[in-house]
C-alpha cells in the first residue's frame, strides 16, 4: 500500500487537515450500539484487516510527516511533554527496537532498520532520516532513545513500569492528548491517573483492567478504542495550552458544526516490554469532521443517537456540554430513525 | 486466553548434580528467541503418553542471549510425571513447545540495593536476576543455600557476575540463612527477592515483617506442583460439560482434556489468571495457591484449578 502524505496540512493557526475518501473509509468508529458506556472493551491487538487501522502494531497514515511536524512544534514550545525517569532507560531501548522493527517489518518502502550485532542502521523515508548507531548506547543517538523514536511514530505514548501489583505512568511522550496532563500524571499510578474518569470506577473497570494489564504476555498486546470531540481538527489540546483552544468551545454555531466539530478516536494499545517488563501505551488518535462521517449515513444515525443518549457526567467529563445541543440538532437531520443492526462498519 | 507457544528442539541436556538436569533449548524456526526480563518463566509442555502436561520451569541463563535459552529442571520424588519425564524419558534433539516468557518475579528498579536469596533449585530465577543487576551495574548480593557441596549449582556462573559478593550456606555443614540478621538494619531502598522451599520463603518474610520491612519491598516467588488427591466431579455452566476429574490430573488439566478452552499462564499457583468462578460447591473447596486472599477463599467463589481442588461432592463452574 502507498501512502500519499499530505505534509504541509497543519494542526494549529489554519487548520488545514483533512481527511481524503479512504481516510474516511478506515476511521475506527468506536460505536457498536446506539448508547455507549464504558466496559473493559480489550481485545488482542492482532493484524486487523487489510488497510484498515488494525492492519499494523502502528498505524502510519497520510498525516504522518503533518503530524511529526506538529508534535515537533509542540515539543519545541514545550520540552516537558517529553518525559523519563531515570530508571527507565531499559523500557526507552525495549520502545525504540519494538517500533522500528514493526515499522520496518510493516512499512518496508518507508522504513527500514538493518543490524550488525549492536551496531543499527536506520533510514526513514518520509522524514528523510538516516541515522547509524549502537543500541544501548544513548550517546549515539541525537537525543535519548525514547524521545528519537517517539518523534517518528504517529501517536502519544506512555511507558509504565511495573512493580508493587501496580502500573505507574514513569515515561511519557505526549503532544495530542485530549486535555490531559503528562507533567500532571507523570510517576502516577494506573489508579491515580483515572481518578477523575466518572461512573468507571464504580463499575469496578479499572480494577479488573488493571489485573489484566499486570498479566499482559510478552508478542499479545491489546487494544481498545477511546473517544471524545475536538473542536477544530487540533492535536494538542493539552491543559497546559488551554487558553488556545478552549474558547472554541464557544465558537460553534449550527453553520459551522460540519466543519469544526470532531470525533475524536484514541486507538489505545498496550504491549508487554521484554528487557524491562514494562509496558508501552500508545495512544493513536484519529480527528473526523462531523461532515467526515455524514458521508456514511450509518455512523452519523449512530453518532446521533449516541450523543442523545450520553449521561451527564461523561459529557461533562470529555467536555462537549457547551456544544452538545447544536450538534445533536445538526446530526439530527441524518438520523431517519432506522433500527441499526450491531456494529461498527460504515 | 492461554499462552503462546513456541517449539523448541532440547539442544543439550547436562547433569549438574544428583536428581539435577540443565536444558538448553533453542528454536526450530531458526529466530531468535525474544528478550526477555531477569526473574521469567517458561512453561513447557511435556509429551507424555495420553495428555498435556505443562510445568513451569525459570529461565536461567543470559537475557540477552537469543539463541539459546537454559532452564533448570530438579526431579521430583512425588512427579506426577513432569520432571520424572525430563530426567528419564528426554533427549538431545527432542522437540517439544514452551510458552513465551512471562515475569511474576521482576526486580524494582528504583531499588538502591538488591539481596537476592536461592534456596537449592530456587537459584535458577535468582541467576537470571542476578545477571539483569550486574548488566545494569546495580548494587547487590547473592545467599545461595543448598544441601551438600555438591548441590551447589551454577556457582561458578554466580562467583564470574559479582565476585566476592556470592554467600554460601551449606546444610551439610550445618550452615543456614539468619534471615533476621540478614534482613537487620538495612537502608531504606533495599529490596529482598527470594525463591526456595516454602518454609525458607515463609521464615524470611516473617522475619522481614517482624523487622518492619514493607511487604513491597519484600518479593518471593514459588511454584507449587499439581498435588493430585481424591476423585471429583465437575459441572461445566457454559459448555455444558459433565465429568470427573480423577486423582492424578489437576482440575485445569481435567477441564483441557474436555477440549474446553480455559485461561491460564503460570499453571503454579501464583499467576491469578486461571482464577474460575465457582457457582456451586458441594464439598469442601482444597485452595492450594498463592493467589487468592483469605477473603477471597472465605467467599468460597472462586477457585484456582491449576492446583486446587474440591474434596468430595461436585464442583460446578461458570465456564
């Protein structure tokens, strides 16, 4: 499959992102029914049909080298989205190898990594990188391990260490979060970072997820699908940037829903780390307009009705009170009533 | 969910010492094995006449060595057949399969110090720990106990990774760990990891406790063997299956023997992720593992079935 980036599309100021047909196409629409509510929705993060966004282990798609380009920015602005302890350079080294091996093994044409003992050879295509050095050596590298890596694989990322029966967030590269705070979390416990998420715990889904994750295997990652909205198809919404973004809230009218307002899907995966027993999270996000997903009537009759039904407190949670109402109205005129069938597929 | 397998060929068998065998095992795919972390497991499964039998043994040798993977194997007086077959019936070019690594026992990172203690076969986590620490320049020591100068295996290997710092304890020459000694006026920072016999695993945790340790710095790892014992009958909810599980086969072997697919990974008691919910008990539940709480086992809801069983009566899950 050949990618046709779109590298000057732009995340901030213009906001010229968009999505072409088969972007579209293959947007993980998380809805299966017309209501939603939180479960441990995990399931193994196994080669997913051909071109859809589960073929690989990451996801490498049109935005790729926009988004590269945006996270450098942020990254410029604001060095403490790139975060790591020091007794986690082990898990750097086991996130640095597991990326570019399955970039490499996946995207062949744009990636390639060949090794002579310790001594690795790197060359990424798109964004014109050729890079020789020796694994586990920090001091080959133009910055350390897992900041290199990160800066070239589509997604946020977070690496967690494990001890205590427990999982704490020790490592983080984050620049498209859905309003929160790598600096806030960093060292928390996987109890302590979903302390504010409403409703869940008192469904007792983060104690079973977490008893899950702690025994997660070694090649058996997993995954589950997120979402919130977005206004303005904006990757860094991050609180630290607040006073950037969070106007636009109010910024929505019935005119302009199409255009600005965006469902915003995380493609969460979590894989067992080998040297270090810890574990990567990386979280994959993908941006469509509401006029993205009115050119396939299901998902906007489903999103319709999923939005209609939503308790209070996740809507205020993922903060779309402000703007909840105008796009109901809007989806409203795609939703026929027509009884849908389970699932998820345009 | 059961474990991912990858088949091996046993590539060399060593006898190391009276009723101790070492394996090394190497892919016949011809990939390197995975890394893996200082303080993980395999489990192997077994081809012995009529059923799969499946033991978890720890990976000694080095973590990075990709081509090779070692463990250790202590047979067993009371073997239901495990280690009696990788002592009498295994040889040089066998192929058999094993599970991808997993870890129960990994070293704490932001530990300052590390003591790590083997007691006789318990060495072989200990190895691999100890070389994870010596590659990351850590502060540790090693106390080694074991019965007879001869039992002392792989030190040697110890002595080579942090020489001077290896202690030995010889119960031949009456030598033996004072774990409140040994425990006794530690820094703040020290971490305690310990793998041997389950009264030595319990004296040092009771000593640590007494000591004021806090039980998160206090790691022990061990593996209990299937015991066997009476006859019951077992009710399956889901999958409708009726049938008796007899006294050499553990629960969990009964329940794969239907050719009911149920989840496991350590299949010693520690892991957790057998853990099956009990609907009915009719008879007295035997828990053997190291997994539940006592709340958990008061409850009498939940069951164990790589090494716990129902004494009389019938067993109904919900699987």
């Amino acid at each position: 499959m050949t990618i046709a980036f779109k590298p000057d599309e732009t995340f901030r100021g213009t906001y010229t992102y968009r999505n072409s047909p088969q972007a579209i196409k293959r947007f993980p629409f998380p809805f299966h029914q017309d209501q939603y509510m939180y479960s441990v929705n995990m399931e193994p993060h196994t080669k997913g049909p051909e071109g859809s966004v589960f073929e690989n282990a990451f996801d490498i798609d049109e935005h790729y080298i926009a988004e590269m380009r945006d996270r450098a920015i942020t990254l410029e602005r604001d060095p403490g989205r790139c975060v790591s302890l020091p007794h986690m350079m082990d898990a750097e080294w086991d996130t640095l190898e597991l990326i570019m091996e399955s970039l490499s093994r996946d995207y062949p044409e744009l990636f390639t990594l060949t090794k002579d003992g310790e001594r690795w050879h790197w060359v990424n295509k798109p964004l014109g990188i050729d890079q020789t050095f020796t694994f586990g050596d920090a001091a080959t590298l133009p910055c350390p391990p897992f900041e290199y890596i990160g800066r070239q694989c589509q997604g946020d990322f977070v690496i967690m260490d494990q001890r205590d029966n427990n999982l704490f967030a020790d490592s983080g590269m984050i620049t498209s979060q859905a309003d929160w705070s790598l600096m806030f979390d960093a060292g928390m416990s996987f109890m302590e970072w979903h302390g504010p998420v409403p409703l869940a715990h008192e469904l007792g889904v983060f104690d079973r997820a977490l008893k899950y994750l702690l025994m997660l295997q070694q090649s058996r990652p997993v995954r589950r699908l997120n979402w919130t909205m977005t206004i303005n198809p904006r990757l860094d919404t991050s609180p630290e940037t607040y006073p950037e973004w969070g106007p636009d809230r109010a910024s929505v009218t019935p005119d302009n829903v199409g255009d600005k307002v965006h469902l915003r899907v995380e493609l969460q995966a979590l894989f067992r780390l080998p040297r270090s027993n810890g574990m990567l999270f990386s979280i994959r996000g993908y941006l469509a307009s509401m006029n993205d997903l009115a050119t396939h009537p299901r998902w906007a009759k489903r999103f319709h009705r999923v939005l209609s039904t939503l308790p209070n407190e996740l809507a205020e949670y993922k903060g779309l009170v402000r703007y909840k109402p105008t796009t109901i109205e809007w989806l409203s005129k795609f939703d026929d009533g027509e009884v849908l069938p389970g699932g998820t597929q345009p | 969910m059961s474990s991912a397998s990858l088949n091996v060929e046993i590539r060399r068998i060593r006898d190391l010492a009276p009723g101790i065998r070492e394996f090394s095992l190497s892919r016949t795919d011809g990939d390197d094995f995975p890394i893996y972390s200082g303080g993980s497991h395999i489990v192997l499964s077994l081809p012995l006449s009529d059923r799969p039998h499946r033991n978890p043994y720890s990976l000694l040798g080095d973590p990075t060595d990709r081509k090779t993977w070692r463990v250790a194997v202590r047979k067993q007086e009371d073997s239901r057949g495990g280690s009696r077959w990788l002592h009498e019936q295994a040889r040089e070019g066998m192929r058999i399969d094993i599970s991808a690594p997993v870890n129960l026992f990994s070293l704490n990172r932001l530990g300052r110090r590390h003591i790590l203690v083997a007691g006789g076969i318990g060495i072989t986590p200990i190895l691999s720990q100890a070389r994870e620490l010596a590659r990351l320049g850590a502060d540790f020591e090693v106390h080694y106990a074991y019965r007879a100068p001869e039992y002392g295996v792989f030190v040697d290997e110890l002595e080579a990774l942090a020489p001077g710092r290896i202690h030995h304890y010889v119960q031949s020459r009456r030598e033996q760990i004072e774990f409140s000694s040994l425990l006794a006026g530690r820094p703040l920072g020290t971490h305690f990891y310990i793998c041997g016999p389950g009264g030595m695993v319990a004296a040092s945790m009771n000593a640590g406790k007494a000591l004021g340790w806090p039980e998160s710095h206090l790691h022990s790892e061990q593996f209990l063997a299937p015991t066997g014992g009476e006859p019951f009958d077992v009710q399956l909810t889901l999958s409708g299956k009726a049938f008796t599980v007899p006294s050499d086969l553990s629960l969990l072997e009964a329940i794969e023997q239907q050719g009911v697919d149920a989840p496991y990974l350590c299949r010693g008691g520690a892991c957790g992720q057998c853990e099956l919910e009990v609907v009915d008990a009719s008879g007295e539940l035997i828990h053997h593992d190291l997994y539940l709480s006592a709340e958990e086992r008061a409850s009498g809801k939940k069951i164990m079935p790589c090494v716990s069983r129902l004494k009389g009566g019938c067993l109904t899950l919900n699987l």
